[in-house]
C-alpha cells in the first residue's frame, strides 16, 4: 500500500474559510501537476497560487499548493497540501479531480498510519494525535502533547535497553552449558529485573488517570425527586440544559454533558429522582440511575438542607462506592436544618443564588485526584492498550524472577524475558502487530 499516492479531505466537513486537501505518496507531485496548474518549478516549502480545473479545463477552484519533500514531512513521504476555499461542494469536486488523476482515496488514519510505518512516529505518538484531537480538557490536552513528545515511547524504550543486558547474560548461559549462574551474577540479573518492573508498576499506575483524562471522570448527580439535581446540571454547565420544574418526577431519563473543572474533564449525568415509581417510564428511569451509580467515578448526592437529616432518604451504596460520593446540600440560601451541622463534610450551595459552587469545584478536584496526581510531571495517561501490554511484561517479568530464583534452566528464563521484551514492543510498535494497527488507525478521521 506504501506504493500507492493517497489523498483526502483534512478538514472537517462543512463551510469554513479554507479547507485542505492533502496527497502523500511517490506520485504526489506528478498527480498534483495534473490536477493544477503549476509554476515551472514548486519550491519545496513554498506556497504557490494555484488554479483547479477539471477534465474539460473548467475552472474548478483556486488557492495556495504546498510541496513538503519526504523524508522530511509528515508522513515521511512526498507530501502535497492544497488550501482552497472551503465550500463543501467544491472542496469535493478538487478531491474527485485528484481521484481522477492517479490518487488513492485514503483510509482512515492512514496518513499517520505511514507516519508510523516509515519511521517518524512511534506507534504510542501515533495513538496521541487522535488523543489531542479529542481531548476535551486542559490536562488532557497536555497528557496528549506529552505522549506526542514520545514521553511514554521512551519508557517502554528505556525498559527494553534494560532487560536486554539481562537477557543477553541468560543465551550466554545458554550457549555454555557447563556453566551455571553464580549467585552474584543470579542477584544482579533480579536487580535489574527488579527495576524494571518498579518503572512498569509506575506506568501501570497511571492507568486510571488515562481512563479519566481520555474519556471523563463519569459523575452521576442523584438523590430524591425536587431536590435540585437538574439545576445543579444547569449551574454546572453555565446554561439550562435541563427542565427545572417542581413537579417531582419531571427527568425520566438520564441525561449527560461533559464539562471541565479544574482542567479535569466531568461527564456529567442528571438521572431521575429515586423513589417509588410512579408510571412504567418513571420505573425505566429509575433502574438507569441505579446502573449509573454502579459504573460511576464520582456521586454527588443532592439533598434538601432546609429537611431534617433523620428524615432525608440517603443513597444505600456499597461500601466500595463511598469515597466517591460528595454530599451536596442544596437551597442553604433558606437555611439549613440544625441537623447536619455533625456532617462538616457536606458542601452546602445554592443553585438558586449560585453560591458554594466554588467550593463545590474543589471538592470534585479532590475526590477525582484519589485516582493519582492528575498534574504530575510523570508522562501519565496510558490506555487501555499500554495498560494490557506492560500488564503482560511485568508478570512475565516476575515469572523470569520465579524461575532464577528457582534455579531453572536458563532457556526456561530467556523464554520469559523474550515475551516480556515482546510486550513492550507492543506498545511502540516494534513487532509485527498488523491487528493492531488496524484497529488502532481505523478510529482515525478521514485525512489524518
């Protein structure tokens, strides 16, 4: 496929100033000479006005052409950029034209997928790009910037160089049958294994922030019907997103927008008020609050702070699920009863004055950061993929431990250091894991 000269729309559809069309492959240039109409000679990393026209030499659009030479580019290829005018009929008539000219429509991904494959990015860079397209959060987007810098590649790197040392004393052993590990060569083959797999226990540490930073801390709001949960969505939010209504009963369903706090991304979702249902729909309702509150990584709990504590219905949670709850007392602008000053961990607001909400804020940060230091200057945010990845190397890792310690025969423990160097070749992409990328790249928007 590296043979072909591929081409696609980069930007997102739609009307916009410009778009940007891009060609990478061997024939970028030859197929683009084609389709415009070019000067004598394109100056590598110069913009040149150029026109469009079609097959009968109808003028289909014009802008500025860029010429970036491989290896230095992108994709570590001939690449050529053309920025027109950004209507969506013609941006697609100008991506049909270079179609009919010789061009391959791309993949999805496959720009950055050959980034990868020719060398310019390792496979966990690759990863990052999605994750700075998507990120929706200010940590998020430095966690992605992070990885992009090849924070986490130089780890898994990093861990490789360190067991290869390892695993070369072992095939020597191998090589020399007659003779066996001493046990001061036997104590300094653990040590380093034994740093090795203290780096991949930090990493695998930073699995939970990752989830949080790529896809939001789930944050259920419950408690019973009227007590404000649908206008704390709204304060939240900073703009009525939900039905206000004294009505008990009036959200059915539940409800979700993601917003930021403190640079921590929040899937906020309001459900339905726990209580005796009064209808089938209410019911339904009521059993997607329960399945929210199973999967959720904070609970506020909203309840009235003008009732008495003894007569308010608490959420029955698992012991499990208590430290992520927050309780939230709402309507404190009508007083709160005597009764909870012994819940000094209560945060009282106002959603009706907008009051306490800061300090609601911070709490959220808090209860969210028990998950690790979401600020920490450790290249943090491993996916679900590098989590399963240094999962396999540290246990087979300790399995390689297992069987110097036990004094097995060397070609027992090269096995297990062979398969431990292997995952971390997964996670940069040094093996031969065509699954794997596809899988990885197919996630990827049309262009990139």
């Amino acid at each position: 496929m590296l043979s072909d000269t591929i081409a696609a729309i980069s930007t997102a559809l739609g009307e916009a100033a410009i778009s940007v069309i891009r060609l990478s492959g061997p024939q970028a240039l030859p197929i683009a000479s084609r389709a415009f109409k070019l000067p004598e000679k394109v100056i590598p990393r110069r913009a040149h006005v150029v026109s469009v026209r079609d097959e009968h030499g109808a003028a289909l659009d014009s802008g500025v052409l860029l010429h970036f030479q491989g290896p230095a580019s992108y994709t570590g290829e001939d690449i050529v950029e053309f920025h027109g005018h950004g209507g969506v009929l013609v941006t697609q008539r100008v991506l049909e034209r270079l179609l009919a000219c010789g061009a391959r429509a791309a993949e999805p991904g496959e720009f950055t997928q050959r980034a990868f494959l020719n060398g310019k990015m390792d496979l966990t860079q690759a990863e990052a790009v999605m994750d700075l397209i998507h990120a929706q959060s200010t940590l998020a987007l430095r966690a992605a910037n992070e990885q992009l810098g090849g924070a986490i590649g130089r780890e898994a790197a990093a861990m490789q160089q360190a067991l290869v040392p390892v695993l070369a004393h072992i095939e020597a052993y191998i090589d020399f049958p007659e003779e066996d590990i001493s046990p001061e060569t036997g104590a300094d083959l653990l040590r380093r294994i034994d740093a090795v797999q203290e780096q991949a226990r930090q990493l695998l540490a930073t699995s939970e922030q990752g989830r949080i930073l790529r896809h939001g801390a789930r944050t259920v709001i419950s408690g019973a019907p009227n007590v404000g949960k649908s206008s704390l969505l709204n304060v939240l939010l900073g703009f009525e997103r939900a039905i206000v209504s004294p009505t008990a009963g009036t959200t059915r369903d539940t409800i979700e927008e993601i917003i930021q706090v403190h640079g921590i991304p929040l899937r906020l979702v309001d459900t339905a008020g726990l209580r005796e249902a009064s209808d089938d729909i209410e019911r339904i309702g009521i059993e997607r609050t329960q399945r929210e509150l199973e999967r959720a990584d904070l609970i506020l709990e909203v309840l009235d702070a003008t009732s008495s504590a003894e007569e308010v219905k608490r959420l029955d949670l698992p012991p499990a699920l208590a430290p992520r709850r927050l309780v939230i007392l709402n309507k404190a602008d009508l007083g709160v009863h005597p009764s909870w000053d012994a819940e000094s961990a209560a945060i009282r607001v106002s959603c009706l004055k907008n009051t306490g909400i800061t300090a609601l804020r911070d709490a959220i940060r808090d209860v969210i950061a028990r998950a690790g230091p979401l600020e920490s200057d450790h290249p943090v945010a491993i996916n679900a993929r590098h989590q399963a990845a240094f999962q396999r190397s540290v246990e087979r890792l300790a399995a390689a431990r297992a069987a110097i310690e036990s004094q097995q025969a060397p070609e027992f423990i090269a096995l297990e250091l062979r398969e431990s160097l292997q995952a971390l070749g997964d996670v940069i992409g040094q093996v031969d894991v065509e699954q794997i990328l596809d899988v990885i790249f197919s996630t990827f928007c049309i262009g990139k």
